[in-house]
C-alpha cells in the first residue's frame, strides 16, 4: 500500500539509514526527508565536524527520486509549515534530536524538547491523528543505572520497558522530557505513537558516541582487558546495530499492537570484557588480561571518570571539545543491562543478535573506508 | 655497571627503545624494534662482562672519597655493590659459587628489557600513529591543537 511518510533528521545517521531501509524494501512509499539548512546544522552539530572534518553520514541517498527533502528547524515553528502544507502523511519518523553529550542543558531543552513540542502541535493541526502514525527515536539512557533484580548467582536480570526512569545525564534528562511531552499529546489528542529506547548505536558512517570507543583502542594501541571479579559485577555493553535500529522502526510502524507501546532497542546482553577483547582482535592491536577487584575497579574507573572532568572542565576553558565527552566515560562506572525480549517478542528478528556480528561488521566498514588511523 | 643498577638500567633501556621505535625509527625500518633489543642488551652483557673479568678495571673509581673498591677482585666487587658510586657499600665479596648467580643475573637482563619494552609499547604505542595509554594523561591543550591541525590539513585535502 502506497503511504506518504516524514523522516526528520533525515541528514544523521539514523535517518540516513532509515532512508536507505525504506529505498530497499518499501517500493510504494514516498519519503519527505527534513533536516535543518546546511549551515544551521553545522552550527548545531559541532561534533559532527569537530573530531574529524572528513567524516561525513550517507546524504547520497537524499538524491533519490522517492524523496523530497525540505529543510526545517524544529526550534522554529513557521519553518516547519511547508512539510505540512497539503500534505497527509502516513506516518512519522521523529529521529531529529541533538545527540551531543557536551551541549548544555538549556541548548538539549530548546532542540529535542521544545522541538518535539513544536512538531506536535503542527502535526496536532494539520493532520488526520485517526490515520498517522508516529515513531519516536528516544533512548535506554533515559533509565540511567536502574535498581535491577538478580538472579541466583547475583548478576542483575536486563531491565525492562517498565522501568523508571534515572536519566544520568544532560542528553538522557532531555529525551526523557521529550517521551514526557510526547506521551501528554498521546493522551490528550490520541496520537498513536511508539517509542523506541535505542541503545548506543554502532554501524557503519557513526562517528560519534561508540565510534570514539574503536578510535581509542586503535589510536592506544592496547586494549583495555580489564577483568572484573566476582563475575558478577562484571560490566555489560550495550549497543545496537544501526541495521536493526531502523528496520525495527519499519517493522514496528507496521504492527497495530506497537501502538501507544514502548521498546528497548538492543542486541543480546554483552560483557564489556568480551566486547573489547573481540575488538582489539579485530583492530589487530595488542590485549592483555588485567583482572581486578571490584572495590579496586571501582576506584580506578572513578580516578580515570574524575581525569575525564578535569580534562572537560578544561576544554570548555580553552572553548574547545575534549577528546571524549564526560558522558561517555561513565560507561565504565555503571551497569547499562537492558532486555530486548518485548520486541523479539512481538516478532521482530535481529539481522546483529551478539557484539560480535555488530563490531565486527562496523570495524570491517572503518577499515575498509580507512576511518580509523593506520599505517597504510 | 653493577647487576641491580643493569637490571633497572634495561628496563629503562626498554621503555626508552619503545619511544624513539614509535616515533621516530618504525617508519624508517619496523625491524628496528629488534636492533635496538640486539645493540641495548648486547652492549650491556659485553660492558658489564668486561667490568666484571676485570678488563675494564674499575678501581679508578675510588678517587671519589666514598668509594673503596678493593684492588683484587675489584671488577666483581663493583657488579655486585652497584651503588657504590652513590655512596651505598654493601660490601658484598665475591664468593666461590657466585659465578653462577652472576650468569643468571646476566641473561635476566634479557627478561628485564623485554619487560620495559612491552610496558613502554603499552605506554608509547606501536604502531607509527599510536599514541599508547599516554593518551589518558596527554594535556588538553595539546590535544586540541593536535585536533584543529589535522582538521584543517583535511580540510584543505
């Protein structure tokens, strides 16, 4: 069945993808791509450019006959009126958000809130609710470190849809008001929504978030094999190929029983453990087992957390980026283990189940195109 | 040189050789990793076999007023006193059967680069673009400037 349908962030990584998806497999749908202005967007998205100036997500596909892009600026309700003027869509992608663990609150507020508020309200005016659809791209970091029930031997069981929500910091705190604004016009104008919690998302073109993680154990040189005992305290990884990430919304936009529900996005739970042996195996560079006591990892990861501060703190004096954001180093402090079940659940099958298909095909692709540093 | 003080000598020897290997030799030569380990422990087995056989004599040494190497047995006294030149005489005397501990401490020394070596690869990096742990502690400042350099060479690319 033929079906108009919007993808905003449609220039990200995500929404690159998301078109790319639906090019492939939905031949009677007709994309409406949106992204800020060129040049706004190199305001906004600093560290799309600031790391690496080179780098750049898969725009080519924005060239496509099956799909009209229009620009538009969330934060600006009037530029948001030709996306919807005479047109009824089908469905919308909402996966525009500023990602940016180093932008400030009030700047996360203005984009990802105030803009969700923006597009709703438009949508609300201008569209048949009884028809639309809309997919909304939020994030497991809205549960920050839950409570989490253990199992006999004590490891913590993945934390479900239901858990409550601890965002830890700036970014997550954003995308959790974002759901806040989102489930308020669900329940007041009956807008079918559904809500995706992705984990942190790896593929091929992402550079930023995970990428910075391959980047530094290619740049070090060594991974890090630090083995946490008792096993049980051992630290998961999460993550979700940006393939499944998109086909899921696919997937979900087409299933009645998605509807007004949420789900977590993300593969399989991993140890961190294996996922750097795996990849410093795969970057070809040297691993060596360093096992340590919970009590002494605890102090370590918040010597080197306390390291990364002071290395922002500073960064933010000389008005520039510090080589990873605060944010990020907080993933060697907490456990991030959340469940997939509800959505394998529902039917949907993962084409990168484990970490090892999901790095090895993202570091394959950056060896391949020569995004990490090397010799040759 | 004195065992004690070669055997810390060669790890630093190591963690030194990783550096100027990284930066400085590995794009010229990888095999440079070996040379260097070939030219470092060789010329620390030939030096400290010489002082200890005594044909380096190193009595010369005791014209600094807090040395006293003894004129027989000198070079042996001196490899197993290794701080003597800094003041500290354990005065330990070569003994019959210390021929033994000697030759084993000589080959440690091969163990003891290798250490320095492999810590100095993880601290320094390997591989030309490498930077090793040293990333964790780099300043700020360095990094940034590092970043907008390369940033501006792609660009200009």
């Amino acid at each position: 069945m033929s079906k108009l349908i919007l993808i905003d962030g449609a220039k990200g990584h995500t929404g690159t993808f998301l078109i790319r998806e639906i090019l492939k497999t939905k031949n009677n749908w007709k994309i409406i791509a949106s992204d800020l202005p060129s040049v706004r967007r190199k305001e906004v998205m600093s560290k799309e450019t600031i790391f690496s100036s080179k780098l750049k997500y898969m725009e080519e596909v924005l060239q496509n006959e099956r799909v009209e892009f229009i620009p538009a600026d969330l934060t600006e309700p009037e530029s948001l009126e030709p996306l919807f003027k005479d047109k009824k869509y089908d469905l919308i992608f909402h996966t525009a958000s500023l990602y940016d663990y180093f932008a400030s609150l009030d700047i996360l507020r203005k984009i990802n809130v105030e803009g969700i508020r923006n597009l709703l309200e438009i949508i609300y005016k201008s569209q048949d609710l009884e028809t639309l659809r809309f997919i909304h791209w939020s994030t497991c970091g809205v549960y920050g470190e839950p409570k989490y029930k253990k199992d006999n031997i004590g490891y913590p069981i993945p934390a479900d849809e239901t858990t409550p929500y601890n965002p830890p910091n700036n970014y997550s705190i954003s995308k959790m008001e974002q759901e806040k604004v989102l489930k308020e016009y669900c329940e007041k104008y009956k807008l079918k929504t559904i809500i995706i919690r992705s984990a942190p998302i790896i593929g091929p073109y992402q550079h930023y978030g995970t990428f910075h993680i391959f980047q530094i154990v290619n740049k070090s040189g060594v991974g890090p094999g630090i083995h946490i005992y008792p096993k049980k305290k051992r630290l998961a990884m999460p993550l979700i190929h940006v393939v499944d990430l998109v086909r899921a919304a696919t997937f979900l936009a087409e299933n009645d029983k998605a509807i007004g529900e949420v789900y977590n996005m993300i593969i399989d739970p991993c140890f961190q453990e294996d996922f750097f042996e795996y990849v410093a195996d795969l970057l070809d560079v040297d691993y060596f087992n360093f096992p340590i006591w919970w009590p002494f990892y605890k102090f370590m990861s918040s010597t080197l957390f306390w390291l990364a501060k002071r290395k922002e703190k500073k960064a933010r004096k000389l008005n520039s980026r510090p080589p990873v954001d605060l944010s990020m180093a907080g993933y060697m402090k907490h456990q991030y283990l959340f469940s997939n079940e509800k959505i394998k659940k529902l039917g949907f099958k993962f084409k990168f189940l484990d970490y090892k298909s999901t790095s090895k095909d993202t570091i394959d692709w950056y060896i391949k195109n020569g995004w990490l540093e090397s010799e040759n | 040189m004195g065992f004690l003080a070669s055997l810390i000598l060669m790890f630093w020897v190591g963690w030194v050789n990783s550096y100027l290997y990284r930066k400085f030799l590995r794009k010229r030569n990888k095999d440079w990793i070996v040379f260097l380990a070939i030219i470092s422990i060789s010329g620390f087995w030939i030096f400290d076999s010489l002082i200890y056989f005594e044909i380096f004599d190193m009595t010369w040494l005791n014209f600094l007023p807090w040395v006293n190497i003894p004129m027989v047995d000198g070079g042996k006294y001196f490899m197993w006193n290794s701080f003597i030149v800094l003041g500290l005489d354990f005065g330990i005397t070569h003994q019959a059967g210390m021929e033994i501990i000697a030759f084993f401490l000589l080959i440690s020394y091969l163990f003891w680069y290798y250490f320095g070596s492999k810590l100095g690869k993880i601290f320094h990096g390997y591989r030309t673009y490498q930077q090793g742990h040293y990333m964790i502690i780099r300043p700020v400042k360095k990094y940034i400037k590092d970043r907008e350099k390369r940033n501006l060479k792609e660009h200009k690319e």
